[in-house]
C-alpha cells in the first residue's frame, strides 16, 4: 500500500494475530484487512460497527441482495479490488455466479426482481453522479420497494462508497481468483466484525 | 433503520471530533473537500472525486510537503467519508420527501 505504516505499522499483538490468520488461510492478509486494524479505535471499529449492521444486520434484501449491491456499487466505481471482492462474496451467497455476473454485465438485461434492479440503478446514479433526486426515489418506491429497503440500500451504498475510495486512494494490492474465493468464505462465515 | 444511520453518525463524529495526528479543522476541510494548500488539496480532491485516479507521486508529494503518514491516513479517511456522507444525506433527504409526498 502507498502509506508504509499500513504495509508494516501495527502492534506486536496484530502483527501475531494477522501471522495466524496467514497460517490458517494460506493466504496474505487482504488490505481491506490490514486497513481496519490500524489504528483501529479511528476508523477500523466504528466501519467495522456500521458496514457489519449494513450487510448482516436485520433487513428484507437477502445477504447475497446486499452483496450484489456493493458489487455494483464497486463496479460503478471502477474499484477492481472491491469489485472481485464483492463480486465472489455475492456469487457464493447465492451459490449463483451467473447471476451476479449477469447484473455487473448489463443490468437492464439480468435476469433480476425487478425492485432489485430499480434500486440498483437508483444506486448507480447516486454513486456516479453523488446525488439523486425524489423521482429517482419515487420509481424505486413504484417498483414495490418499501422505505426501509430503501435506507438499507443506501447503507450499503455509504459503506462501499467509502470503502472504494480508501481502496483506491491507498493502492490495495489485488489477489487473484483464489484470494478473493477465501476473502468470500470468510465474510459468509464471520462477517465485518 | 435507525441502528445504521446511528453508527453512520458515529463514524463521523470518531473521524471528524475524536483525538487525531491531524488537527481537526484539517480533517473538517479534508471532509469537506473544501480548499486545502497544494499538494494536498489534489490527493484529497482525488480521494473525494476520482479516487482511481491517484498516484504514488500524489502521496508521496504531499509526504515531502511535511505531513507525516499518520495524518495523511486520517485526511484520507476524512475524505472518503465525507464524500460518502453527501451522497448518503442527499439520497435520505430526496427518499424523505418522496415519502412526504406520498403521505399527503
């Protein structure tokens, strides 16, 4: 990563915990990883907080739902390592590649609910153009999506709009296919905590 | 609904008002995208607009300005949460008055 304290400037304690979780998965600590614990009292535990009620917490879209939408988000953003990141984390919450890749492909084509794809392109606007507008809600709200999915897309929207940014702006190294199948795994069974 | 957007509201109070290496009229501007002395106002700007747009040179030339690592990492967060915090705030303000709209 471009800052050397978030390559090499954590406690012995972290440095002991992120060897183990080398050895148990065979695999580098992802940064999206090494990110939340430095100095994590500022910004790692309250993300960790928010992004875990955002994407496990109580909600009517599924997990896989929320995945794909930060999947999309991520992909809206051009955010390579956050789109295979998320983009694996959905498939295996669906146990439906096809599906996600379908929706980052085309959405208007995928083969989706349609209160699914309205609010994701009420997401796409939103992250491309930073604003969006009451018609914009209004059509998502048509299209049978209550108010409360609605906040909860945009909780999801918040966090990978942050997340995007400090992927990008602090340069995480981007695994291959195997490493983001074992990142997957991990957020299915543990989560953000 | 209101558990996220409480957490939301923690994030930024613990990144904006907590203890920091920067000062917190610095992480307020970096926040804000507001005008920042060069190189940093490019880095944050970047973060804030075109965050796939930035450089090893954009870091390292705001390194050799004098900031340390420490409050380059913070600034950077700020940023990145102040952008998500508009975008989030616009669309619950637009989702409020559709509601509004709906309800009357």
């Amino acid at each position: 990563m471009r800052l050397e304290i978030l390559n090499s400037g954590y406690t012995f304690g972290t440095k002991v915990l992120f060897a183990f979780i080398q050895l148990a998965s065979r695999r580098p600590v992802p940064d999206a990883a090494k990110l939340v614990f430095y100095r994590a009292d500022f910004y790692g535990e309250p993300m960790k907080l928010f992004t875990h009620e955002a994407m496990r917490g109580p909600s009517a879209w599924s997990v896989g739902d929320r995945e794909l939408m930060a999947a999309f988000v991520s992909k809206t953003n051009m955010s390579e390592f956050c789109i295979g990141a998320h983009t694996a984390t959905a498939a295996g919450a669906y146990h439906d590649q096809a599906r996600v890749a379908a929706v980052l492909s085309n959405l208007e084509t995928a083969p989706i609910e349609e209160p699914l794809r309205a609010t994701l392109r009420m997401l796409q606007k939103l992250t491309r153009e930073h604003t969006v507008e009451e018609a914009d809600m209004r059509r998502v709200l048509d299209s049978g999506v209550s108010r409360a999915q609605i906040d909860d897309a945009l909780a999801v929207c918040f966090a990978f709009n942050t997340t995007n940014r400090l992927a990008d702006a602090f340069g995480f190294f981007v695994p291959g296919p195997r490493g983001f199948e074992s990142g997957a795994k991990y957020l299915l069974s543990r989560g953000y905590k | 609904m209101e558990e996220k957007r409480t957490a939301q509201r923690a994030l930024v109070t613990r990144v904006l008002e907590g203890d920091g290496r920067a000062s917190r009229a610095e992480r307020h501007d970096a926040f804000d995208n507001a005008t920042l002395t060069e190189p940093l106002h490019g880095l944050i700007s970047k973060v804030a607009k075109y965050p796939t747009l930035t450089t090893d040179d954009d870091v390292a030339a705001v390194k050799a300005s004098g900031l340390s690592e420490d409050q380059i990492f913070e600034l950077v967060v700020c940023a990145a949460v102040g952008q998500a915090t508009r975008q989030y705030q616009n669309a619950v303000a637009a989702l409020t008055v559709a509601i509004s709209d709906e309800g009357s």
